[in-house]
C-alpha cells in the first residue's frame, strides 16, 4: 500500500547537502567540506560532567522547558554575553538542537497566508519551516558585493500586511557574514515600525575573527519582546551530536514556543542538559581553543582561493564556512558541485540551496583538520586550473 506525505510536507525539499552526500555515498577517497560539523569531540570536562550524571541515575524526564539549572545558566550568559536580560522561569526553553526552536516559532506564529521575511543567502531550515506553516517566505536578497549590508528600502519593499516575522542568521550560515551594528539597528528599526517578531539565530554567536564584534538583535531598545534568539551548544562546544539547544524570549513568544514544544519533544534530553550546564559555567578555554584553529583553516581556505583566477570571495568574520562565486567557472552550482565531487573527489554544498543569492556559489566548510582541508582545497584547485 502506497501512502503518500501529507499536502504540507509536499511543500517543502530536501536539503541539498543531503543530495550531494548521497551522491558521494560508496565514492572512496573523498573529502568532505559540505557539512557544519566541528571535527572536535566535545571538551572533556563537558563529558565528564555527562558520565557522572549517568552514574548518580539523572535518567528521567525533566522540566519540559528544560532544568531550571540549565535555564539559569543559560539566563546568566545571555545577560553576561550578549546583554539579553531574561526570566529563567518563563522566557528561556530549552530545545532538542536549534533545529527544534525553528520548526516549533514557524508553526507557533505563522498563519496560513502569512509572510515571513528571509535575508537571503539563508539557512534553508527558515524557509522550509515557514513553508511547513503553510505561510510564504519572502526573500529578501543581499549584495554581496556590497558586503551583505542591509539597507532599510531592501526591506521595506517587502514588507505586505501579511508580514509576520523575519529570519535572521547572524553570524550567517553559508556566507560567514556577521552583521553590523547599524545593519542590526536597521532590522530593529523595520521590526518596530511594523510590529514583526525578530527570530535572531546566534548560534555561531562565539565563532568570530578578527576581533569582530558580535551584537544581539535581542539588546536592543524595544526588542525584549518580539525577539526570539536562538542559541545552542552544536557548534561553540563541539555537541552536535547531543542535540540541545534553546530559545530566549519574552514571556508571551515563550508561552506559544512551549507549547508546542511540549508535544514536539516533552523534554530535552536530561543528560545533554546537565552536559550543557557545564560548557557555559565550566572553563571557555575550550571554546578559545578551538576558533583559533578554525581561524587557522580560515585562512588556509581564503589563501588557497585567492590562488584561483576569477574567483570572488568575501572574507567572512565569522562562523566556519566560506561561500565563494564560482560561476564564472560554471552558472550551475549544482552541476559544479557535482563535477567536482567527480573529478577532485571534494564534497561541497551547492550555494543555490541557500536562496537565490546563493546561485553560482558553492559553501566550504572548514570544520574539517587542517590536513583534509589542505587537501580537499589543493584537489579543488588542481581540478579548477584544468578549466580556466
Ligand atoms: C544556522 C544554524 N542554525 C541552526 C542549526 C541547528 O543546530 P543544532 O540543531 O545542532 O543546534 C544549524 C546547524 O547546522 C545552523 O547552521
């Protein structure tokens, strides 16, 4: 018997990273750049803190919205860190990865027909949750050869009575931008004026360079409470695997996410909670550690680029990913990441997967060791002299 996906899972594709790992499977001799995935294991004294709580038996279901330890740990950072100031009890939950906050803030204020806009290169999670909501995503498509500035008529443009709520990845998966202060203001400022929930994705908040400055949408005057900021553990502390993240909002955003979160989950899980209290109370060195390294491969990765003729590249500030213009080499980004799959033996995530704006570019992730990477972007520039 045949049973097809309900109409809304209709609406929505897969993810282009998962297209390419797929064409990859089997293939030997490979090097994988497409995923996000730090290549660290998680700090030791995170699972330290994890095996201890297993033994002492701290195996049950906890607070849906989370441990009131973690959501006070949580709580303490985001004031000390990005100068959010939350209640623990009602406006911080904690979520099963970041991924889960997504899906639960699209179906809790989206309705069907709404409009949620997207700056666009973007996280295609955003999208897709806002399709699963029924409502429409509207793209909002940043220069960038004008270094991915946000100007206020860009937005404004878009801006419909069906408006709801927009989408922001600071700093940016694929592109590695971080936003300025004044393009924050700018989005703050078009978010009060026509009363739309901010969703603030922060999750490579800790990975900056160059002495970049990241600034929380969430800070500023009058956001309190229309800003959702999201948060997780995946990517500072090496625990993508542990699947734990959280949402800070202000009471009434909080009330809707939790409940849906509720039916989504019931809680988070109980040991990743008590080995996330101890990455944001334990020692940061850890953290420190490991962006210095990513800083590192960041500069192998642009150095090796800048090797290749014809090529455009930002330098981005933050995250670990480079989403280089390849197409003067080849229009689809597609077709390119599968030529180089074929012929250098390299994994890359097609820039179209990401918006419109990605079309043409091709994401690199450098959470991989130095060793691959100096591989994998050897074998791409190898590959890439045989077509200039
Ligand atoms: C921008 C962004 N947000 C959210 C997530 C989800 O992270 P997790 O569910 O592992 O916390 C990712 C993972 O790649 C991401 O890149």
């Amino acid at each position: 018997m045949l049973f097809e996906g309900s109409n809304r899972v209709s609406l929505i594709k897969p993810s282009s990273i998962r297209r390419m790992l797929e064409l990859s499977a089997g293939m030997k001799d490979v090097i994988h750049l497409e995923q996000g995935e730090p290549d660290f294991t998680t700090p030791t004294h995170i699972l330290e803190s994890a095996i201890e709580a297993t033994r002492k038996g701290f195996t049950h279901y906890t607070d849906t919205n989370g441990t009131l330890e973690l959501r006070e740990a949580i709580a303490e950072k985001l004031e000390a860190d990005n100068g959010i100031e939350v209640d623990p009890q009602t406006e911080v939950t904690v979520t099963s990865g970041s991924q889960e906050a997504m899906l639960i803030a699209a179906l809790g204020f989206l309705n069907s027909g709404d409009e949620a806009l997207i700056l666009d290169p973007y996280y295609p999670a955003c999208f897709e949750d806002t399709l699963l909501a029924e409502a429409k995503p509207v793209t909002v498509q940043l220069d960038e050869e004008r270094d991915y500035q946000i100007h206020v008529e860009a937005l404004e443009r878009k801006i419909t009575e069906r408006t709801k709520m927009i989408w922001m990845c600071n700093p940016s998966n694929p592109t590695g931008h971080v936003f300025s202060k004044q393009d924050i203001e700018i989005i703050a400022e078009v978010a009060r004026k026509h009363n739309l929930i901010v969703f603030a994705d922060e999750i490579y908040e800790k990975i900056v360079y160059d002495g970049t400055r990241h600034v929380s949408i969430g800070s500023l005057p009058s956001m309190e409470d229309r800003t959702i900021t999201l948060n997780g553990f995946s990517k500072a502390y090496a625990m993508t695997g542990w699947r734990i993240g959280y949402v800070a909002a202000g009471e009434k955003l909080s009330a809707t996410l939790r409940k849906l979160h509720y039916y989504a989950v019931l809680c988070p899980n109980g040991i990743s909670q008590k080995a996330a209290v101890a990455a944001l109370v334990g020692p940061q060195d850890c953290v420190q550690e490991m962006v210095a390294e990513y800083s590192r491969r960041r500069k192998l990765v642009l150095s090796e680029l800048g090797k290749i003729r014809s090529l455009f590249c930002t330098v981005p500030k933050g995250a670990f990913y480079v989403f280089p213009d390849f197409s003067s080499f080849e229009k689809s980004d597609e077709a390119f990441a599968s030529y180089l799959l074929k012929e250098a033996r390299v994994v890359t995530a097609p820039g179209s997967g990401f918006g419109k704006a990605g079309e043409g570019h091709l994401r690199i992730s450098y959470s991989v060791s130095y060793e691959q990477l100096e591989d994998g972007m050897r074998r791409i520039r190898t590959c890439l002299e045989h077509v200039a």
